[in-house]
C-alpha cells in the first residue's frame, strides 16, 4: 500500500459518512472548541444538495453553560462571511450542486467552528468547563481519534462519565480528567476519580490536569491528588508524551 492509500485509509476512519433517517452526517476535519469533530448534515437527492450545522455552534455553548439569548442575530454575521443562511439555530447552505457539495461542506463546517469559537470568546462560560474545553482540543490535536469520551464504573457500582478516555494499545485506557480551583469541581471530580480508582480496573490510569495559572490551597492538591496523579496544565504533554508512543 503506498503513501497515499495510507493517508486516506486513516482519514477514513475519522472523517467518516453515515447514514441518519434521509439525509447523511459528514465528520469533518474542523474542531470545536470542545475538541469534538464538527459535523455537518446533507440532504438533498441527486442534482441539489443542502448541507445544515443542525444548532451544534450553538448546543457547544449551550453545553459549556452559556445560553445566547437571540442565536441567529448573534451568528447571522459570521454566517453571512462565510455565504451561509441562518435559521432557529442553525448554519445552513443555499441549495447547491453535486460540483459544488465539497465546497458547502467546507464553508458550514468552518463557519459552524467560528460562531462557536465567537460564542466561547464573548459569552459568560463556566470556568470549569472552558477549561475541560481547553484540556479536550488539547488532547485531541495530541493523541486523535484515540480519545473518546465515555463512562465507567467505580466500585460503589456507580457510572462516572469522562471526557477523555485514551485508548492506548494492548487494550489500556488512559483516563486525563481537568479540574479547576472552585469546590464544585474539586469535589465532583476528586469522587469519580477515587471511585473509578478504588474499582482497581485493570489496565486503566488515571491522570487529573488542573489550571496550575491559578493559586491552590495545598490541602485541595493533596485531596485530589488522592484519587488520582495531578499534572499541571502547564506541563501535560511533558508529562502525557510518553502515553503517546505505547
């Protein structure tokens, strides 16, 4: 198999076309601020095409905490830079040709990644979760379609959903948490990590990534640092580097 088949067999298993109802979902290569693969819809049949962001611009901001109070005002302008329509929500193409369906997906996509990015840089966001943002794209552009989120269970039996889960070779999982210096946070997550811990799965580590820009008590390093081995932001990928070749 040659260079090129190479590239495009492992582009294909990211940037994958399935099927939903009558219309088909393309994961493209642009990234939300999350970390997560814009994905765009198409429908149409075989001369006209639409291609529609479905609202996900803004369900991330949605998600992150934030709730825009007039959508389509907000992003009509970034739409429009783009050639796009805009409507309850979502960014949408003009009806366009099968020559020209490759270009549409590109532009919604694009415009999709920037109003959400526009929403993250404007709108009031939790801290923690733009910093679980941050920590997420971060693990993505470093470690690829190895990161998943998903939920596992500690040993109260309890489910625990994580952002980052690492599939790592020989079936090991790496599971990087963030946490950031506010009680809420410290304390959901210090129990998902112990619990996930005290389950002693095996071939899982853990690892929690906190915003060292901030100043933290010594006692909330050491409670979290109980439940699983802290890394400063700062020094993730010095530490994280060497998961990256098992």
């Amino acid at each position: 198999m040659n260079l090129n088949a190479l590239i495009q067999s492992a582009l294909s298993e990211i940037f994958e076309v399935h099927s939903v109802n009558e219309s088909s979902v393309v994961t493209t290569q642009c990234l939300y601020p999350s970390g997560s693969f814009v994905q765009v819809t198409v429908r149409g049949g075989e001369h006209t095409f639409y291609v529609s962001d479905e609202g996900m611009a803004v369900q991330e901001i949605e998600s992150a905490g934030a709730v825009p109070s007039s959508p389509d005002r907000m992003i009509q302008p970034i739409a429009a830079s783009f050639g796009l329509l805009v409507s309850k929500g979502k960014i949408m193409s003009q009806q366009c040709s099968l020559s020209d369906l490759g270009l549409n997906i590109a532009l919604v996509a694009n415009a999709s990644r920037s109003a959400a990015e526009w929403f993250f840089d404007t709108l009031k966001v939790r801290q923690d979760e733009k910093f679980k943002a941050i920590v997420s794209h971060f693990l993505r552009a470093k470690f690829h379609s190895a990161v998943q989120s998903g939920v596992l269970t500690g040993v109260s039996n309890k489910t625990h959903k994580f952002d980052n889960i690492i599939y790592l070779r020989d079936h090991r999982k790496l599971v990087v948490d963030s946490v950031v210096n506010d009680h809420n946070s410290i304390s959901s997550r210090m129990v998902a990590n112990w619990d996930l811990r005290s389950a002693n799965h095996s071939g899982i580590e853990q690892r929690i990534v906190y915003d060292d820009r901030d100043k933290w008590k010594a006692e909330d390093l050491n409670i979290l640092s109980a439940a699983a081995t802290l890394v400063p932001y700062s020094k993730a990928w010095d530490v994280l580097s060497k998961f990256a070749l098992q």
